[in-house]
C-alpha cells in the first residue's frame, strides 16, 4: 500500500484557520482535501437548516405542488410509486406521510416479486382500472417516458421526483423533479430520491401558509454621499427573483420616473424601521410615496430582544455570511435573510415537519452512496442525530434488535447494519414490509414488521454466500477471457436479489467492472457495478437498442431484457467491453489528512473527527499517522482468528485498536513491544451499550527510528 501526503501551505492553513475560527489542525485537513472554498466550506461549518437550498429553485415545483393542491381539492385518488430500494422505501414513505396529513385520498406502491423497476405499462393501465388521476413516481420515472405517455393517454397525470440519470427523452410528466436535469434550476445535484422526496414535501407545507405564490419586495434606503442609494429585492416562495439598486439625488427625480416604482407597483413592500425608511424617501421625492410599506422590525426584535433598535448596517457588521461569500454582505441581503427567518417563525411548521422525516432522508441518502457535500451534510447530520435521540417507532425497534438503539449513530451504522436489512425485502420480493414498518404507529406490527425484515436480511446473506462460492471460479474465467477489464456472469439458478450484491463483491474483489445476470418468466434481468472510473449508464447507452429497460447511475445500474436475446447480447456486451479503457491499476493508494505526533494523539482528536462527519461517498473517513506506536499487545479475533486487536501506546495515552485481516502480518510487518508507523481512523466501538473509543488501524509497519 502506498502511504500519499499531499503538501499543503502552512500560511493558506492560518488563513484559512483564523477567516472561519477552526482550529489548525481541521484547517489542515480541510485544505488538504481541497475544502477551501467559502460555498463548500459552510456545509462543513454550519449546522443550520436555513442553509439548505430552496425547493422553489426546482423550475417545476410549484407545478407539482399546484396539481396535487388540486388533487386533495378534487377528492382525486393518488398513487405513489417507487423503487424497491432503500432510497425508493424511504421516498414512499416521505411522501405517503405528507399527501396523508393532507387529507388526500393516497395509497402506494412498489415492484413486488420479479416485477421490474419503475414504471411500466402494464401497472399505468392498472392504476386506470382503479380510478387514480395523478401518480406520482419516486425515485424512479425519469426514463419511463413511454409509459408516462401511455397514463397520459388515459386520463392519469404523472409528477415524477427522482434523481437518476436523464435519458435522451424525457417523459411528458406534469412536473419532472430531478436535480440531474440539465434545466432543473436547482443548484445542486446529489441529492438522493428521498432527498428530493423531502424538497417536495417543504414546498407542500409552504404551500398551506400565507406566504405560497406572495409576491413581496424587500426594500433599503440607505444615505450615500449627497444622495440616497436604494436597493430593493423581489422574491416568490423565499425565493428571489429579482433585484435592483439605484442612486437618487434629492429633488433630482420624481419617483414614477425611478426604477423602483414599477419594482414596486401591485407588490406588498417590506421594509426594516420604517418610519426612517419613509422619511428618507420623503427627503427624495419632495413627498409622501405612495407604497404602503410593511415594518419588519418589531417583529425581529420580538424574536431576538437583542436587536431592538439595531439597524441593518450594524447586524451587516457582525454577519458571518461574509465569511463564505467573499464579501460582506449589503444591508439589503440582511434585510431577506431576517424576512426569511420572520417566515419560519410565523409558519414553525416549515421546519418542525421537515425535522419529522429526516431519519430517512439520511437513511436513504446513505444507502444510496449519495455524495457527503453541500446541503447532503447537513440533512444526513441532521437526521443521524434525529435517529439517535427520537427515530420513528420501526427504526428504533429495529436498532433494537440489531443491538446498536441508544448508540450516537453514524453513517457506517446505517451502510452496515440498517440499510441492508431493509434493502433485503427488496432484493427478496417483499420491499412492502419495510414500507409498512417505516409508516406503522401500531407496535404489535412494528414488532412483527422488524423480526420479518431482519428475517430477510439474514435469507439474503445465506443466498448470498452460497451463490459466491459457486460463482467465483466462472468469474475468473471470465476475467480472462475479456482481457482484465470486467466480470461477466449468466446464471439462470440465480435470486434476482441479489444480483447487484454479487455485483459490487466481484467489482471490489477483482477491481475490474463486473455485471451478473439472471433469467425467469422469459425475462433475463442484470446489475452492473462500476470500477477504475467506468459510468454504468454510459455503457449501458451504447447497448440501448438491446435492452427492454435501463437506468441508475454512474457507479450502478440495471437492466433488463428478453431472455431469448441474452446470447446477442452478451456477444455484443463483449465486444463494448472490449473497446473499453479503464482507469490504470496501481497498488492501492492511501491518502493521509493529517500526521500527528504522539503528543497529538490525545482524546481531543474527537472534536475534530466529529466535524468532517459525516463520512461517506465524497468525504471518506479521516486517516491520521503517527509514528513510534509502541505495540503494547497483541491477540488474535474472529472465527478463524484473521483479525488482531491491539493495543497501542504513544506515552500519554495507550489506544485499543483494531487491524482487520491482519493475523498473517504479525511478526512480518510489526511485532509485539516493538515501535510502529501506523495509519488509522479514529472511531468508536459500541459494545453491552457503551461506547468506547477504539482506532481502526488500515496499515502500520515498523518504525525506521
């Protein structure tokens, strides 16, 4: 293994250090992991809600929400659909729980059995039978479009809120929510199908205030030298949409010859300590204006005491935005982010029932492999907390059953322990179960729901092992026959299930590609699971014309097919593979955040672990290095006895660790009471409900000095 220390600038680190008030060490791995800027570092700062982007910024979401604001005025029947997924399961239940406190007559549903992903004819046709008007997709859709057509064709609207990659035609859905679109307006991306499903569910309780569709303009006069400089922001749904700043010379102008009376014509105006705001436009125009104008103040200082008689230009002063826009912000940009705040304390529901699903917006989100930046942080943070201190009743009977309830839960917890057991009752054919025990208040069928899915779970690792061993020696051949670039594996005695799973293990186990493909009921079904750079969809695309059905994402996808073309097709699977250039193969490299004397190495160390959390896709666990560990003790772990626990000592403190696979480096690599250079992550072991810390050592060798 190769151990990488990037070099960083010791001067860019202090200025990084003192500009955002981290301590040095964070702002050495930040720098080292090319965190710098002010819009990035913020989801690693900040912890607020109000930092997440607006739902509104989706072009089409107050689409959606009009047509499902008629559905509930229409006593319309609506169904919502997902994938059988975690990241599907978590979606349904999201949306399933807002339309209900609505008042809409909802039911839902997902593939059952060998059914195939997303939408399909046959089931639009169905939903027509069963007088359902609107159907909303989640977490799938976006590449239905001929089935979107079909249910267009029969009277049945489609909203689809999904996050996979766009086909080349897109679906004539009433409303497409999908951040991947090219059009979509939303300023990021990642967001994961129950991440999306949760923006929809925002905009559908913003839509119960006062405020939906307000159109209101955000004004601030301000004194200039010899005039009086004017700025004024209109925005719809907290969003803005437009802004203008003039500069008036006093008595120069009427006010109908400005920008800003038209800015201002038919729109409610706000403004902060208005009598001096009217005044100072008095002093411009020679005369009272006819806007009637709105005081935010009184109600700002109701909220915070403090700021009473506080003017826009002090708070300027004292704001913390300028540290992650490069700028201090004008007193205008105080003015909307205090009027945003006015809204979510006169509507607290906003964030109240945002709070209420984030467990599964970080369930989801994680079993996904969504990436951990932007706003993504900062929902998984908050829900990995939801999940630790108030889960949903199927959660936490879950948990307990696991053993890991009353834990401080992190985002391994739910890649390991959670998500894959409610992924099983997909992968098995009963994903309703785990819908049913995400949504259900009764604890007599929670209880039953929670052993019935880790039933699953426990099936699929039996499935899963024994398909492996009967596989790998076929997987080998295929490795050479095309050329080291990926694995193809055929074989009909296979569980659709567990496909993707054997998948991502001969991905991991040969670092090459590698798809694995079943058949039944006439039908040959695949999962694709990337490595050294491939995009799954991408070549997936160039087999198109092939395949009955297709999607996912870079690092995943499926596909499907008539079983009778699958000896083509595999003919002509080879020859794209062939063609194919992957990433070089190299010994694996180890990327180092920070080296840390031993007088470094101090229980402290959590404070700065805690804040790069959480860990996950696009932000992977902290790997620290410390030299001269002295090897304190030595024993041997697991059924074979493969593992070693150890007990590491740098003078001040002395470190339980553990080394994975590690017994046959014993007195190679390290010895007992000898002195060690070691690379590890720090973390915690949670063991008869006590948390203690434990380091988890990835490579350790024997000191030069």
């Amino acid at each position: 293994m190769i151990w990488e220390k990037r070099d960083i600038d010791p001067v860019k680190v202090r200025e990084l250090s003192a500009t955002y008030e981290v301590d040095l060490l964070s702002a050495s791995i930040l720098a080292r992991r090319g965190v710098t800027e002010g819009g990035e570092l913020l989801y690693y700062l900040e912890d607020d809600v109000r930092h997440l982007h607006n739902p509104f910024l989706f072009d089409e979401m107050e689409d959606a929400v009009d047509r499902i604001l008629l559905a509930r005025t229409e006593g319309e029947k609506v169904l919502v659909y997902g994938d059988r997924d975690v990241d599907g399961i978590t979606s349904i239940s999201i949306l399933v729980d807002t339309l209900t406190a609505m008042g809409i007559d909802v039911s839902w549903g997902l593939p059952m059995g060998d059914e195939p992903y997303g939408l399909t004819t046959e089931l639009v046709e169905a939903q027509a039978g069963q007088d359902i008007t609107l159907i909303i997709a989640v977490d799938c859709g976006t590449t239905n479009a001929a089935e979107i057509a079909r249910a267009q064709e029969l009277g049945i609207d489609t909203i689809v809120v999904d996050h996979h990659n766009p086909a080349e035609q897109i679906p004539p859905a009433v409303a497409l929510i999908n951040p991947k679109l090219e059009d979509a307006g939303y300023p990021f991306a990642g967001l994961a199908g129950c991440g999306v499903s949760l923006k929809l569910r925002w905009a559908l309780i913003f839509a119960e205030t006062d405020f939906y569709k307000e159109r209101i303009c955000l004004l601030n006069v301000r004194p200039g030298n010899g005039t009086y400089e004017i700025e004024a922001v209109r925005m719809e749904n907290l969003v803005e949409t437009d802004r203008i700043a003039e500069s008036i010379v006093p008595g120069v102008v009427k006010f109908d010859q400005t920008r800003l009376a038209s800015f201002v014509s038919g729109i409610q105006v706000i403004t902060y300590d208005a009598p001096s705001q009217e005044r100072m436009l008095s002093e411009m125009f020679g005369g009272a204006v006819e806007a009637h104008m709105l005081d935010l103040a009184p109600e700002i200082w109701k909220l915070y005491p403090r700021l009473e008689n506080s003017s826009l230009m002090r708070m300027q002063a004292a704001s913390r935005l300028s540290r992650y826009h490069g700028k201090s912000p004008a007193e205008i940009d105080i003015l909307v982010a205090l009027f945003r705040v006015f809204v979510h304390d006169k509507a607290p529901e906003l964030d109240a029932r945002r709070h209420d699903v984030l467990d599964l917006v970080a369930l989801g989100t994680l079993a996904d492999m969504m990436p951990l930046r932007d706003e993504n942080r900062i929902l998984v943070r908050q829900g990995l907390q939801k999940l630790t201190t108030e889960p949903r009743r199927g959660l936490q009977r879950l948990t307990e059953r696991i053993g890991i309830f009353g834990k401080v839960m992190q985002a391994e917890d739910i890649g390991y322990q959670i998500a894959p057991s409610i992924n099983a009752t997909g992968r098995l054919g009963e994903p309703d179960k785990a819908v049913r025990l995400l949504l259900s208040d009764s604890d007599e069928e929670v209880d039953r729901l929670a052993d019935e899915v880790l039933g699953f779970n426990r099936r699929r690792r039996e499935l899963g092992e024994s398909a492996w061993d009967r596989l790998l020696p076929e997987a080998r051949r295929s490795y050479e026959e095309l050329e080291s670039k990926f694995i193809v594996i055929r074989d009909e005695e296979l569980h659709r299930g567990i496909t993707g799973l054997l998948a991502g293990r001969l991905a991991r186990t040969f670092n090459v590609p590698a798809a694995v493909i079943t058949a039944f009921d006439g039908r040959a079904v695949g999962s694709i699971r990337s490595a050294r750079g491939l995009g799954a969809t991408g070549l997936l695309g160039r087999l198109e014309s092939m395949l009955t059905d297709w999607g996912g994402h870079d690092a995943a996808a499926g596909f499907s097919l008539p079983a009778a073309d699958l000896d083509p097709f595999l003919v002509r699977f080879a020859e794209v593979v062939r063609d194919l250039e992957l990433d070089e193969q190299e010994e694996p490299k180890i990327s180092i955040d920070a080296e840390l004397p031993l007088d470094y190495l101090t229980p402290d160390l959590e404070s700065v672990v805690q804040r790069m959390s959480p860990f996950g896709q696009g932000n992977p666990p902290l790997v620290f290095l410390s030299r001269g560990v002295l090897v304190r003790e030595v024993s041997f772990i697991g059924r074979e006895e493969t593992h070693c626990r150890l007990l590491l000592d740098t003078g001040r403190y002395r470190w339980p660790a553990v080394y994975w696979n590690a017994a046959d480096r014993v007195d190679v690599d390290f010895s007992l009471n000898e002195r060690v250079d070691v690379l590890f992550e720090f973390g915690k072991n949670f063991y008869q409900n006590r948390e203690r810390v434990q380091l988890k050592v990835l490579d350790m060798k024997r000191s030069e000095k």
